[in-house]
C-alpha cells in the first residue's frame, strides 16, 4: 500500500471516529440547548395566568434573546478561538443552564426581559463554535453529512421537548412549586451537569486527541491543511479577512438564513399556541401533539442528507426545501386547527431541512481565513429572525386575536427566499473539491502527545 493509500484509510478511519466519538456529545449539547430555548413556548399560557406576561410581551422576551445573540455572537467566537473549543463550549453551556434555572424565578415582565436577553448573551457563539469546530475536524465529503446530523438533532429536542414540558409541567404542586417552575428549572439544572461533563471529554484540537492514533493524526491535520490551501488565491495572496466579511454573498446567505430562522421561531415559540385552538387539548397532549413537526422533520432532514451526498449542488435542493416551507405555512394558515397541525408538519420538513443544505454553501464555499466571523455574522444576522417572529406573531396575536396573517408573511418569506438561493455561489462537490492526497501523504508528521 502506497503512502497516499495509507493517508486516505487514516483519514477515513479518524473521520468514523470522530462520527462516533465526538458528535454524539455534540447532539447532547444541541439537545440541552434547544429545550432552554423552546421551554417558554409551552410554559407561555401559564406565565400568563401566574406572572401577567401577555402575548405582547411573552413575544418581545422570546425574540429579545436573539437581540443578545447577535450582539454577542462575534465576541464569543472570537474567545472561542482565543481558549479553545472545549473551555468555551463549557462556558456557554454552564452559563445558559444557570440563567434558564433563574426563569423558575421570574415575576413580573421586566425579569423575563432581562433573563431572557441574559441567555441570549450566555448562548451566544454556540452554533457558529460547533459549525467551526467541524471544519477544522471533518474533510469537507463528510462535513455536509456531520452538520445535517447534527442539526437533525435540533428537531430530535423539539420532538422530545414537547412530551418532556408535559410530564415536568404536570408537576404543579409539588414541592410547592408551579409547574413552569419544574420545566424551567430542571432543564436548566440539566445543561449545568452537562456542560461540566463536556470540558473532560471535548478535545479542541486534533493533536490532543488520544483516541486518534499518531497516523491517524497526521493524515486528517493534512487533510483539512490541505483543503484550506485550496482557497488561497492563484497567486499565492491571501484574502483579506474584513474585507469578505462585505462580500455580497455573505450579507445574501444572511437574509436567505433569516427566512429560515423565521419559520423556525415563529413554529418553536408559537406552535403550542396553536395547536391549543384544538378542542380538548391539555398541557400533556399538547406536548405530544407538538412533537409530531419535529418528528416528521427529523426523517425529511435525513433523506435530505442521503440526498445532498448524492448532489454536486446543493443549491436545487435547499429551493425545493424553502418552496416546501412556503407552501405548507400558506396552507395551515387557511386549514381547521387539525388539518393546520398536518400542514405545519410539512413546513417543518421543508425548513428544518433547508437549514443543514444551507450551512453547508458557506462551509465548502468560504476562505478558512473568514469562515468562523463569517458563520458568527450569517448565524447571529440570520438569527433576528427569532426576534421577529415570535414578536410579531405576539403583536399580531394581540391585535387580532389570531396567528393567520403571520403564517402568511412566513410563507411569502420562504418563497422570497427560494428566489434569492439563485444568486448564491457555491464550490460543487466532487472531485475538483477533493483534497489533493499527494499533500496529505507528504504533509508534517504531527507529535505523539506524551
């Protein structure tokens, strides 16, 4: 077997460790993360009845943590950089649980604001740590398929969310505790645990893995060294790193990802509002019945992915997603609450499934030199989408007492945003985007760590 041969099998064999070892911490992160961010959705009706916070309000609290998130977004990626992934990501995690366990605690209005921009500044630089992470881990042919697993996992946590904000709210009563107060606080307390666990078992760079062996370690540093040489410029020049951040491209993958983020939210925060409307529901059978978009996006994303692999671009795909999106908020925003819960399950497929085909433009398609400000920019730009839509529907919901002409403005979003995936450019995959193997076999043997 020749050295290039050996470079490919260690490189295939590090990538199916990291697949086993690494992402399935990742996915419990992702999940701890999306049930602090959903939990107010189911507890909104009792706030209400407990704390006086009214559809305006519980709006403006749910979208004021993406206000923090923008603002802090490029920070905490910066001190991502600067300590290391595994410190960083512990911070994060730490830091959300305590302020999500403080929400036990609200009451009045100006509290929820407060906390709720709180978690947004504690959470801030999540996303963007783990879709950097992946890049300097996984050759770009598996990294399309790490970030749909891992966003996938995203609507595993809402499916789960739903049951698990059932079971903790019919806790009211115990303890002399209400039942918000148990969701808030246990999911919370849960994040803390497993944000100490992830700094012993995270590693932040390659070298430091002691699950890799020594050629293992050598051929993936190559690997990912070799793909980022692929962006340099002909000329042997460099790009200029705030320079791209003006790009055109990336302020279009900013609005394209606010309209995904958009039907995200407004589902997330407003979705067991809805089903609500439904005769006879409970808090228990609402959150059951809440998991059924998740569930279905969860198989969408997967075939989604089996799809992607398959494709050179990826830009037909997340247009079929985003179209899929539009047509299934337009049709539940003129259904029966029954059917309009059918509806809302073929939307999810569409958005929850355009959000892993998007990332993974800006992944193939943007200079290591830029991609983690980059993905910090897209994702905290992208991400008012959260604070619009949960505010407006609140604003809408307050004024007419219905959520319909919000589902309207979601659907004309996503076909806007289908329209402009047009203009985006994109580095096909294949074998012009292969890393070139000569370079891996020749690249610089990386240390036994001792």
């Amino acid at each position: 077997m020749t050295s290039v041969d050996n470079a490919v099998s260690d490189v295939a064999s590090a990538t199916k460790k990291f697949f086993k070892r690494v992402l399935p911490i990742m996915l419990v992160m992702l999940v701890c993360n999306q049930l602090n961010r959903s939990n107010i959705g189911y507890a909104q009706d009792h706030l209400q009845a407990d704390v006086g916070i009214g559809a305006a309000a519980y709006g403006f609290g749910a979208g004021l943590f993406f206000i923090a998130y923008a603002i802090f977004e490029l920070p905490s990626n910066v001190m991502m950089e600067k300590y290391g992934a595994e410190v960083w990501l512990t911070r994060i995690m730490i830091s959300w649980g305590t302020v999500s366990f403080l929400m036990a605690f609200v009451q009045n209005e100006a509290m929820f604001y407060v906390l709720r921009f709180l978690l947004g500044a504690a959470e801030a630089g999540f996303f963007p740590a783990v879709i950097f992470y992946f890049a300097r881990w996984v050759p770009a042919g598996q990294r399309g398929k790490a970030t749909a697993i891992f966003i996938a996992g995203s609507s595993i946590a809402a499916a789960v969310s739903g049951p698990i904000a059932g079971m903790l709210l019919s806790l009211h009563g115990a303890l002399g505790l209400r039942g918000w107060q148990w969701l808030f606080g246990f999911e919370g307390a849960l994040s803390v645990v497993v944000g100490f666990a992830v700094f012993f078992v995270l590693d932040a760079k390659i070298k430091d893995a002691k699950w890799l062996s020594p050629g293992e370690k050598n051929a993936l540093s190559g690997a990912i060294a070799a793909e980022d040489a692929q962006h340099i410029k002909a000329d042997g020049s460099k790009f200029n790193r705030w320079k791209m951040l003006l790009n055109p491209q990336i302020l279009l993958l900013c609005g394209i990802y606010f309209s995904v983020q958009l039907s995200i939210y407004a589902n997330t925060f407003w979705l067991p509002s809805i089903i609500r409307q439904i005769p006879g529901t409970t808090d228990l059978t609402v959150g059951f019945l809440s998991s059924i978009p998740w569930i279905c996006a969860v198989f969408a994303m997967y075939f989604a992915a089996k799809l992607q692999d398959k494709a050179r671009s990826k830009k037909p795909l997340l247009v079929v997603a985003l179209l899929v999106a539009a047509v299934g908020t337009f049709a539940a925003a003129v259904a029966t609450p029954v059917m309009a819960l059918v509806f809302l399950a073929i939307a999810a497929m569409g958005f929850k499934s355009a959000s892993p085909l998007f990332w993974t433009i800006p992944q193939s398609g943007l200079h290591p030199m830029v991609l983690a400000p980059a993905i910090a920019i897209i994702n905290s730009l992208g991400n008012l989408g959260g604070f619009v839509a949960p505010f407006g529907f609140g604003i809408i919901k307050e004024q007419t007492g219905s959520v319909i002409p919000g589902l309207f403005a979601l659907a004309v979003a996503s076909t806007i945003a289908a329209g402009l995936v047009y203009f985006l450019k994109e580095r096909r995959s294949g074998k012009d985007a292969e890393p070139n193997m000569a370079e891996l076999a020749a690249a610089e043997p990386v240390p036994a760590r001792a």
